[in-house]
C-alpha cells in the first residue's frame, strides 16, 4: 500500500501544524481532496457547500492563498480539506493548539458535527475539557505509552483519574 | 532610438527562447530538488530527433510533436528519478543535493552523433559580430511560439486538476500523499513535461542556434543563471528573470560587445546570491 492509498480507504489526516498548501488558494487546497475517482460535479458542490456551511469564513477566502489566513482560519481549512476526502476516519492533532478560546469552541462544534454524521474522529489532545466534552472513550497517555482507559463519561463523573495523571 | 527597439526585440526574442529552457528545468527542481543536469541533453537529443523528423517528413509541427513525445518518454522512464529511492536518500533539510545527469555527457552526445553525423552549423555565427544583425521574422514567430507554449504550460498548472496535484506535491509532499495525491505518478508526469519542454525548445531553437551535439551547454548554464535569478523552483520567476536578464544583455550589447554583454547575466547571479538569495521575482515570503 502506498503511502496515497490511505486517503482511498477513508483515512483522513489533520496534522499538528496543519500543513496547508500555503501557496495554493483555499478552494485549491480543497480541490486536492477533490479530484479523485468517482467524484461526480454535483457531489463536488455538494462537498463544498457542506464545508461552507460550517466554515463560512472559508467561502469569503476561498481564492485566498493558505498562507495568508490566520491560525484559527488554516485549522479550519486544515479540517475542512480532510472532510473532502468523505473519509470514515479523521485522524485529528491537536486541533486547538495555539487557538484563541472563540476558535476553540468552533473547533468543538465541528467534532460533534463531525461525528453525528458518523465519522470515527481519533483526537489527540492536551485540552482535558475539551476532550471528555467530544469524546467517547480516552486513552490517557504519558511518555508514549498507554496508562489508563475509560469512557469519558465515566472520567467526567469521577475525576480522580485526570488529577492523578494530569495534576489539574 | 532603432537600435534600442532591435536591442528590446532581441531581448524578448532571446528571453522567451531562454524562458523555455529554464521553464522545465525550474519544474523538475522546484517538485523533486532535483538539479537536472541533463536537461540540456534532453534539450540536444529533441533538436537530433526533431530534425531527423523535418529531414524525412518535412513537417515542422510532426517533428516538434515527435520530438516532444519521444524525449518525454525517455526522460521520464529514466530510472534515477525513482520516487522510493529519492525519499530513502532525501536529506531531513530542505536543500538540494540531487544533481541528475542523464549518462555521461559524451556518451550521450556520441548516441546524437551517430546517425546524423556532426556538423557543427554554428560556423559563423552572429554572436561575435560587433553590430547585431537585424530581427528575422522567424525569430519572432518561434519566441511567440514559445510564448504560447508556455502560456499553455501556466495554464495547466493554474487551473488543471493535474497542475495542482503538481504544485500541492511542490510545496509538500507529505501532506499531498495524505491527501491522495499519487505522489509518484506526480514526479513520472513531470519528469516528462520537463523533458518535453526541452525537447521542443531544441527543435524550436536548433535552426538558429544550430543543431549540434553541444548546444544543450550553453542554454543549460545561462538557463541554470534564470532559474537561481528568478528563485529556484518558482515557474513565473524563472520566465520574468529570462526575460530581465535577456534584456540586460540585450541593452549591454549597445555599449559593448555581444560576447562582453554575456557578463552581465553573471553580474545580475552574483548580485541576486549577495542581496537575494531567495531570488528575485519570488512572492511574498509568507
């Protein structure tokens, strides 16, 4: 399997630093996730106006270059370019690093949206609220490797967990 | 005031003729670090081709297509451009350290020679004259030529689904895989547009710069000058420095001689390495 063939089985990657195409426009940049097999015109559209909806600052920038919008913006396009891929996984890194907070809760809403659709959303992330807020089940890492799991919802009743490993 | 217009012709003329040459070059650098070497070759063996062509069909358009064709086949079927290969032997930096050259130099030039025989046609020449001659007009008609060819090659990769394939895969690569992009596939098509860009650049050019097993040299050291001028990898740079740089020399040739207005287009590199080494026509660093 070649590293490209992983978009094809429906994984999708956001990375740390989000590694927009800064070079490219914004509707450029969703256009990679765009042209590939099986993707008729009108699911394009369709595919675009979903992102728009969420992200409606993305339409105003949409012939933009990547590297001209702000932090909060590329995270957004960051997101909304793996959701082109229509993937059944989206691998989410530490998307709220380095947001200011009105970011953060758009970050958030676009996690359960994401996942009332049915996308499985693999996240990493230093946000302990956050995290058990979009969350089903968590892993609490330290230094590489797994020390606890549970379901969040079992972690937000009884915090004794997170002040253990995480001291807040 | 006519020499200025001649001298201004010739520029553009010569500009478009060097923005060919350093157009699939600065391709092939700007997506792989690759510093192709044997573009000039390639550059060579499309004006031995396209001339074997003219000479048997006598058909300008057959031979530059056959030219392009068969040279795009060749560049890109080259084995050392293996993708796997490259990423294993890629340093973590950013900076080039692949130089590719197509075999040695003059095995490649002896394969020309064979069957066409060597003829050095470049036999007085215009270059040394001390007035410039006047503008044929199929001079003229091969820089428009050119021009549209690389209108065309702009276009395709603004607005087609393969260009920007092409430049996500330029800025990053890693992410252009994550995102589906047959990034192997990327380098095999540019390799060959690379290759076909050379190859028609030899055919347009040879009848005036004559087609010998050599002229890939000299177009590829002045073509390597643009491409740093304009910002390595960067397609509208290279084109608008041929064009600075062709000028320049063009206008030089006014005070001093044409051989001496060759200088120039080093005082214009080193000048570019001292103050800005990112290139000139680069965009906005972001």
């Amino acid at each position: 399997m070649p590293p490209h063939g992983l978009a094809g089985l429906g994984i999708a990657w956001v990375p740390e630093e989000r590694r927009i195409f800064r070079l490219l426009t914004v509707l450029e940049n969703l256009r990679t996730g765009l042209d590939r097999p099986g993707v008729t015109p009108a699911r394009r559209e369709g595919l675009l106006e979903k992102v728009y909806a969420y992200f409606p600052i993305l339409r105003e920038r949409r012939n933009q270059a990547g590297g001209t919008l702000s932090g909060g913006e590329q995270q957004m396009l960051a997101i909304a370019r793996a959701m082109m891929l229509e993937p059944k996984i989206i691998l989410l890194d530490e998307p709220t690093e380095g947001l200011m907070p009105r970011m953060v809760g758009q970050i958030q809403e676009i996690v359960h949206a994401l996942h009332r659709e049915g996308v499985a959303i693999l996240l990493v992330e230093q946000n302990v609220p956050l995290t058990l807020d979009a969350a089903e089940r968590v892993y609490i890492m330290e230094k590489g490797a797994v020390r606890h799991h549970a379901s969040a919802a079992e972690l937000r009743a009884d915090q004794r967990v997170i002040h253990e490993y995480l001291g807040v | 005031m006519d020499q200025i217009i001649i001298q201004t012709l010739h520029g553009l003329v010569n500009g478009m003729v060097l923005a060919m040459v350093a157009s699939g070059l600065t391709l092939i650098f700007g997506i792989m670090d690759i510093v192709n070497f044997a573009h000039g070759d390639l550059l060579m063996l499309g004006a031995f081709v396209g001339a074997s062509v003219l000479g048997v069909t006598g058909n300008y358009w057959l031979a530059l297509l056959v030219a392009a064709v068969v040279i795009a086949v060749l560049g890109a079927r080259s084995p050392d451009h293996d993708a796997a290969a490259l990423d294993r032997t890629r340093p973590a930096d950013d900076h080039p350290r692949h130089v590719r050259r197509l075999a040695r130099d003059p095995e490649v030039r002896a394969l020309a020679v064979g069957p066409v025989g060597a003829t050095d046609q470049r036999a007085g020449s215009g270059r040394l004259r001390a007035v410039p001659p006047p503008i044929p007009w199929y001079r003229i008609a091969t820089a428009v030529l050119a021009g549209l060819i690389i209108t065309g090659l702009w276009l395709f990769l603004k607005y087609g689904k393969y260009g920007i394939w092409i430049r996500a895969t330029t800025q990053d690569r890693v992410m252009a895989q994550a995102m589906g992009i047959p990034v192997p596939l990327v380098y095999t098509g540019v390799f060959a547009i690379g290759s076909a860009m050379a190859a028609a650049s030899g055919v347009l050019f040879g009848p005036f710069a004559g087609v010998t097993q050599t002229m890939g040299f000299d177009f590829t050291l002045r073509a390597f000058i643009v491409v740093v001028v304009g910002g390595m990898g960067n397609l509208g740079g290279s084109i608008l420095a041929s064009i600075f740089v062709s000028l320049l020399e063009s206008y030089a040739a006014i005070v001093v001689s044409p051989a001496q207005a060759v200088i120039v287009s080093f005082i214009v590199l080193v000048l570019t390495m001292l103050f800005r080494p990112t290139g000139l026509f680069v965009p906005t660093p972001k």
